[in-house]
C-alpha cells in the first residue's frame, strides 16, 4: 500500500487494478470517480470537483488535486462535458458572433470573451458573419438550435428587427461593439463620439482645414457616432463640413485603398486622413505609397483603433485606441450576470473611454 500526502494528512492509495475500460478504450465514468475516491480515501464529489476544473472554488487543497490528476491520468480517464451538462440541465457553452474575424479589433473581443467564458467552465461557439445580416442571423438561428446558454454579438446591421426574437425567448444576450439605443439589451462599446472629436481636434489644433474621413459601414452605431464627433469637431472651430470629403462605406482595407486613391485623384486640397478603423487605415497606406506621398510631410493621418504595428511603422501613427480587451471582459461578465441571476432584468449600456495615442503621423502646418 502506497501512502501520497495530501495537506496535513497522508493518504493510503491502494493498488487497485485500472477500471475496466468501455468498447472505446476509456474507462467508465462513474466507475472510475469511485475508484480514484477510493485509492485516495476522499469523496467522489472531490474527485468530480477537481476533475472539472473546480478545485480552487471548493477550495480543495493543491495536494489533492494533482493527486486526482495524476490517477486519472494513470487510468486514462476524460471527464464527459456533456453528461455534465445534461445533468444540470445545462449546455455550459455561449455563442458569440462577430463581423470579420480577420480584424484584430474583433479577434481581440473574441479572445478576452473565450478567457472570460474559461473561467465560467464555459465554452464558446463562434460564429463569422463576414459583415453579411444574412448570414448573422443564419449563425444566430444555429446557436439557438444549438442551445446556447447566452449570447455574445457584435452585430453587423442597422436593423434589430431580427433580434426581437432574442428579446421574447428572454435568451440572455449581449451586444458589444455596435448597439441599437433604441432596443432594450445591454451593450458594452467605446465613447465613439468622444473619440472621434478628440482625433479630429489633434488635426484641426495643428492647422489642417480639409480633413478627409473614410468612414465604414453606414447606419451602424459605431460609424454614425465617429462621423457625428468628426463633424462636432469641425462645427466647433465654425470650420464648413464638406459631405465629398465623407467617403466609404465600409470598414474593410479595400474599401480604404479605393477611396484614398480616388481623393488623391479629386481632391488635392486634402492635408489629413482620418480612418475609422485600423482596416482603413492599412488600406490608406497602401494608397499613399503607391502614390509616392509621404507621411506627415506629404499628408497626416490618424486611425480609429490601435494595433502594435501602429508603432512600429517607418512613421508611427497617431490613434484612437479602443479599449476591446475591457471590451470583451465587460461583455462577459454582463453575459454571466444574466444567465445566474435570470430574474434580474437587463437594461441599459456601459461605454468606456478611447485613448488618443499621439505618434509622428500628423504634421502641424501653417495656413
């Protein structure tokens, strides 16, 4: 008899052959939580606690927990999800829809709501809309088919009309990113508005009159309140807003190459860009250098939304960073509010506050 130690108290594991395994190769599982329970002299509710990620919160000691661990590898055994889940009457996933998963801004939402969902023993469906309401409301049909505990989107259009049903079932959900005011689900975004009036004023406070903004997709919470701070701005320093210099509708890297060549082309007044995404901003880029001109000296530019290569460029550019990391950790746990305390009605929205991070993409001139 081999004796393991446990905290303060040395437990006697018996040598007991391995469970007899399934057709599959794997053991049973309630017969091998017994075993383990046991050879270790603890109950089999320690074992399924340690087993299912669950140790911390029962505050199981860290002894006992490897011992687990390391019989029911010795035995081969995997905790079965799905039974658990069954028992409790419960899925354990949630499912979340983005547009584009291609845009770190997205990628980064989507990564702090899997963390998020981890800690919950939760697991995540993930869903690509690829900008498309069609397609959004196909993977939304599929998550409820699915039977998802909760929801997490970043919606792409500028109709809620087909979450109403979301709303009905009282399927807890939260929207992130972008937000209808006027439906009544709980939101997490960035200060859009504010944003945008802070980038705009950085360039009109060092002089550039005919700023240029490549907007995205039109209609959507987060375009129309960048938009109306961009103009906020220009109203402010009685500065005449020119509707041929709002360009776009979309807030992909193709759409902000087009429109960058197409005003290098038609406006040759234009002294600054301002790209409502770090898309848009990389296609300006391309644009501008195939183009030959050179950034601050030729033209500034800022982007909404900060990535890492944004300093790292040969000149590192001026951005309003949104903060998607509190982003993602706000959704989830608004998320999770609703799905333990399903009595408690959701309302209301939280926004958080972008950061203008200045580089050397933005030159000061003189009129």
């Amino acid at each position: 008899m081999k004796k393991i130690a446990v905290g303060n108290k040395r437990l006697r594991q018996k040598q007991v052959p391995p469970p007899a395994a399934s057709r599959r190769g794997q053991a049973k599982p309630h017969t091998t939580l017994k075993r383990i329970a046991d050879q270790l002299d603890v109950s089999m509710s320690t074992v399924s606690r340690v087993l299912s990620g669950q140790a911390r919160r029962h505050r199981i000691s860290t002894q006992t927990e490897t011992a687990v661990s390391n019989l029911a590898r010795q035995f081969n055994f995997v905790p079965n999800q799905l039974a658990r889940g069954l028992r409790l009457k419960k899925t354990l996933t949630i499912g979340l829809v983005i547009p584009d998963l291609s845009n770190p801004f997205f990628a980064g939402i989507a990564h702090q709501v899997a963390l998020g969902a981890r800690q919950h023993d939760y697991s995540v469906l993930l869903c690509d809309s690829h900008e498309n309401i069609d397609l959004e409301v196909q993977a939304l049909g599929l998550l409820r088919h699915r039977h998802v505990e909760g929801l997490v989107l970043c919606p792409v259009g500028t109709s809620a009309a087909h979450l109403e049903d979301l709303v009905q079932a009282q399927l807890p959900i939260v929207l992130v990113d972008r937000y209808f005011p006027d439906l009544s689900l709980p939101y997490v975004a960035a200060d859009n508005l504010t944003g945008a009036h802070e980038g705009t004023e950085l360039l009109i406070g060092n002089g550039h009159r005919c700023i240029a903004c490549l907007q995205g997709v039109r209609g959507t919470s987060p375009n129309e309140f960048r938009v109306r701070g961009y103009q906020q701005a220009l109203a402010r320093h009685r500065l005449p807003v020119d509707a041929s210099l709002i360009v776009g509708d979309s807030f992909g890297e193709q759409s902000g190459y087009i429109e960058t060549k197409l005003l290098l082309r038609n406006r040759k007044d234009v002294t600054a860009i301002f790209a409502f995404s770090n898309l848009l901003a990389l296609g300006a880029l391309r644009a501008l250098a195939e183009e030959h001109r050179r950034i601050p000296d030729d033209i500034s530019i800022i982007a909404f939304d900060d990535q890492p290569y944004a300093a790292y460029l040969a000149t590192p550019m001026t951005t309003v960073a949104q903060p998607f990391s509190e982003m993602g950790d706000v959704a989830v746990k608004l998320l999770f509010d609703q799905i333990q305390s399903p009595e408690r009605e959701p309302t209301g929205g939280i926004l958080l506050p972008t950061n203008l991070i200045i580089r050397r993409s933005v030159k000061k001139i003189t009129c």
